[in-house]
C-alpha cells in the first residue's frame, strides 16, 4: 500500500496531518462537529425549555447514541465489504439531512420533544455509518505506525471544537435563537461531504468477491468473541459509557436546577469538559510513557468520579468548570486508548467490524446510561443521580484488575499473500466442505512446544472461520501428529487463507522448525460427500503446492 506522503521516524500527535487526504477530512470534520456541538446545545435547551421531564431532556443523549448501538455492527459489515469512502459519504448525508429538517421545523415554528428526538435518532443514524468506516480508514491512509498519534488528533481535535462550540452555541441560541444556530449546523455539514467527494486514497482491494451481509457480520461476532484483548477493551468501554455519560446527559439540568443559570453557563461547562480533554490528548504521549495503557484508563474512571462528586456537590460555576475539566481529561483518555487498542488488535480485513461492535456496545452504554441517571434524577434526585455515577465509574476502574487493556503493540496485522492450491477437480465457490488435514513428525522432546504453537495456530485459525479443528496423535506412530480443520465452503477456506496474517502465519515457521520429517507439512484437502445413493460419491482432493 502507499501513502501521500513520507513521515517522520519518530511520529508526534500532529505528524498525521503531513497526509493531505487525512489532513483534509480531519479539518472538515471538526467543522461539522463544531456545527453538531451548536446543534447539541440548541436540542438540549430546547428540550430543557418546552418538556418538563427530567427524563425527556436526558433522552437527548439517549436519541443521538443508540443508533450507534442499534446499526454500527452492520454498519462495520458495510465498511468492511464496501468502498469505506463511499459509506463515509452517505453517513454525512443522513446527517445533513437532519440538521436541514431540524432548521426549516424550527424556522416553521412546529417543534415537538418527540420530532427532537427523531432527528437526533436520525443524526445518530448517520454517526453509526460514517464512524467505523472513518476510523477503520486511518489504517488506510496512514502507516500503522501513526494511527495512535491519528486517533489522539482525531479525538483532540473533536474537543478543540469542544472548548469553543458549547461557548459559541450558547451565546448564539442566546442572542439570536435556535433558528440561527440550526441554520449554522445545517451549512457545517455540508463541508465534509465535499472533502469526502475531492479526497481518494488507496485501498488494498481482496481478489475475494464480497461477502454476504450476513456472513460478514457472523465472521466479525466471532472474531470479536474469540479475541480476548478486543473483549476486555469492549466490555471495559461500556461499562465506562454506561456510567460516565451522566456528566453530559445530566449537565443541562445541573445548569438548570442546581446553577440556576442558563445557555451561556451550559456553554461555558461544556467548553471547560472540552479544555479538559484538549489537555489530556496534548499531553498523551508523556502520559503513555509513564504509566501502562491499562492503569492510564483507570485513573481516567477515577477522574471521571471525582467530576461527578463535585458536581453533586457545588454551587459554584468556576468549581464544576473545573471538575468538568478533569471529566473531559478522563474521558479522552479513556476512548483513546480503547480505540487505539481495538485497531491494533484487529486485522484489515476485520477491523470495520471489530471497531463497529465497539461502538456499538459503548454507545449501547452510553444510551442505558442515559436513561439509568435520567430516571434516578426524576425520580429520586440529580445529586443522587451524581453520587451513583461516581460510585459506578470507581467500580469501572477496578474492573481493569479482571478486565485489563492490552498495551499498544504495532504487530503485524496485514493479511499475508495466499495463492490458492492447485486441484484435480473443477470446485465452485459454494462447492463444500472442505476438509484439511496437515500430518506433522514431532520428536517426544518437541512436544510440549508443538502443542503450545498449535494452540497458537488453533485460535488463529479459529478466529479466521476454521470449523471442527483438531488434533490427532498416531497410536502406533507417536510421533505422527495430524491437524483437522474444516469449512463449509471452498469459497471459505480460500477467505480464511487470505485473512490469515504475516503473524497468525508466523506460528507455521515455528512449526516447520519442529517437524522431523523430510517432506514440509502442508495441507491435504478432501471434500466431503454424502454415502447415501442418491448423492454423489464421495470424492478427495488432491491439492499441489504452489509452485
């Protein structure tokens, strides 16, 4: 694959922004975020001043975040069968398209909590298209070696915008009025659909046709599933989502009730969360260096509590700007190192996916959590609302003892060049299944490490879509050792080939060390077929090597 441009030996946070097509969509992104951020502050407002339910205003965040949790998997699936440039681009269509219908509603005068909440779903709906094909694209556009310092900008970025979007919003919807302030969010979505439509990078295609929808996001499920380090980063952000978005779903009532304020104040909480975050991903690459990926995310929960107990606490606006401050600082670090964990974890040729199912479950969090504090708060009171989320997210700091984040590794994540084998019989892609079998010649005193890299190769193989693997040691001949794994189809076993990396492929050199025997193992492919006389007989393969 190649890249715009050259980069340093060592990146820097902004070293990403040397690459004109990453630099040119992260530059109109932030300018969409800044018009959604005015848009944010708008609904949440609006919502605060024409519904008397608590619950409704925290529906909000509720609306806009379970899209993500509803679609991202399918949208993973999407982008990762699909040109992701071209998904990108319909994800910020559905967000025009609700920025515009939310602004002619308002300049109509016709506005309703639930047509709020609609558009908010709506402009989720976009989110959920446009965000795992743009981050799983990074890895597209960048070498691997910059993708932390891109998805730190990305997310530095996003709460630069933060800083100065909730204070702009605020003042624009208080001197002008929420018409203006939707028409501006209406023209800031129109910027990175022209930036997608200029920008073209180069993507390694797959000689594979497309899979089925339906394969595609069973293949991603288990990947997820069998990959231990994804699962604990996936389980360890929604945990964190579902008790951290208090500090934001709750903040307009906060302003409201406890501060006795209005939009300007709103503004200016939401800018010192996002000065915070701005802070904290400025100063990422220290904070890596010393302390593990692991322990950093814990003390981001803990921050995260703290913000929620002075703002359960105080009265003061200086006092919860700063505690929003610390917020903001652990909420950064926390994504970022999350997301930055999944990439790594994840090959190309999955990544949309494994990144979508993130998203997914935190958002899914995100919205539970919503919904949880919204109805503590109604029901019982904001500052009991605060003091559950803060004792939530200590709880979400303690579970990095069970639930631990792996530390960034750049492994190679590549997928490797197959040749498919040449067969005695005419197959077609549905033809299946096929059954492979690899005979090995281990010495009694390799034993114990040719199991240990068969475990190795079983979970990579597993992982890949390989069905009924298993081992099989010689009776008679000890140390005849055969390795089974089948497929359904041969259109299966020619993906798992291909998804397989330069480093799930490392595992076979330790094996070929292993092997005593003259010849190398390599696989001895059958198809099965039924005994029964009315389908056809039962037939082997017989596969060459390539030459």
């Amino acid at each position: 694959m190649q890249h715009e441009c050259p980069h340093p030996a060592v990146p820097t946070t902004l070293g990403p922004l040397r690459n004109p097509s990453f630099r040119s969509i992260w530059t109109a992104t932030q300018i969409s975020s800044l018009g959604w951020l005015l848009q944010t502050v708008a609904i949440s407002w609006l919502m605060a001043t024409i519904s008397a339910s608590d619950l409704m205003v925290a529906l909000v965040q509720a609306a806009s975040t379970s899209p993500v949790f509803l679609l991202s998997i399918l949208a993973g699936a999407i982008a990762d069968n699909f040109s992701r440039r071209q998904v990108m681009f319909a994800g910020h269509c559905l967000l025009a398209l609700a920025s515009t219908t939310l602004m002619i509603a308002v300049g109509l005068g016709f506005v309703h909590p639930w047509l709020i909440l609609g558009l908010g779903f709506l402009a989720g709906c976009g989110f959920a298209l446009n965000d795992p094909a743009w981050h799983a694209s990074v890895g597209d556009i960048l070498d691997k070696r910059d993708i932390p310092a891109a998805v730190t900008l990305m997310s530095v970025g996003y709460n630069i915008v933060r800083s100065i979007g909730p204070a702009l919003g605020g003042t624009i919807l208080a001197f002008f009025g929420p018409l203006a302030t939707f028409a501006l969010a209406a023209l800031s979505d129109l910027v990175p659909l022209g930036a997608i439509w200029r920008t073209k990078w180069n993507v390694r295609s797959s000689p594979l046709p497309r899979e089925r929808m339906a394969t595609a996001i069973h293949d991603g499920v288990r990947f997820t599933v069998m990959s231990l380090e994804i699962r604990a980063a996936i389980a360890r952000a929604t945990l964190f989502g579902v008790a951290s978005i208090a500090i934001l779903a709750l903040l307009p009532l906060l302003v409201r009730d406890q501060l006795r304020s209005g939009p300007i104040v709103y503004g200016i909480l939401l800018a010192g969360f996002g000065t915070g975050a701005f802070i904290a991903g400025m100063s990422n690459g220290f904070l890596r260096r010393i302390a593990s990926q692991n322990r950093l995310i814990a003390f981001a929960s803990v921050a995260c509590a703290a913000c929620c107990l002075c703002l359960a606490l105080t009265l003061s606006i200086a006092v919860a700007a700063i505690a929003l401050a610390l917020g903001g600082a652990g909420w950064l670090i926390t994504w970022t190192g999350i997301d930055v964990s999944v990439q790594f974890a994840s090959p190309r040729w999955v990544v949309g996916r494994t990144l979508s199912i993130y998203y997914a479950m935190s958002a899914g969090g995100m919205a539970a959590g919503s919904w949880i504090w919204g109805s503590v708060a109604q029901n019982h009171s904001l500052t009991w609302a605060l003091e559950g989320a803060a004792g939530a997210l200590l709880l979400v700091a303690a579970a990095g003892i069970v639930l631990p984040v792996r530390p960034w590794e750049e492994t190679d994540q590549e997928s490797s060049d197959f040749r498919a084998p040449e067969l005695a019989l005419d197959l077609k892609p549905r033809s299946g299944p096929i059954v492979a079998k690899v005979d090995y010649c281990i010495s009694e005193r390799n034993t114990d490490a040719f199991l240990a890299c068969m475990r190795a190769k079983r979970h990579a193989l597993s992982r890949a879509g390989a069905r009924n693997w298993t081992l099989q040691r010689n009776l008679q001949t000890p140390s005849l050792w055969t390795e089974t794994f089948r497929t359904p189809t041969w259109m299966d076993f020619l993906r798992l080939n291909h998804r397989l990396t330069a480093a799930d492929k490392e595992v076979g050199q330790h094996l070929l060390a292993l092997h005593d025997g003259e010849l190398s193992p390599h696989p001895v492919l059958s198809i099965e077929r039924t005994t029964e006389a009315t389908r056809t007989r039962a037939s082997t393969i017989v596969s060459r090597p390539p030459r």
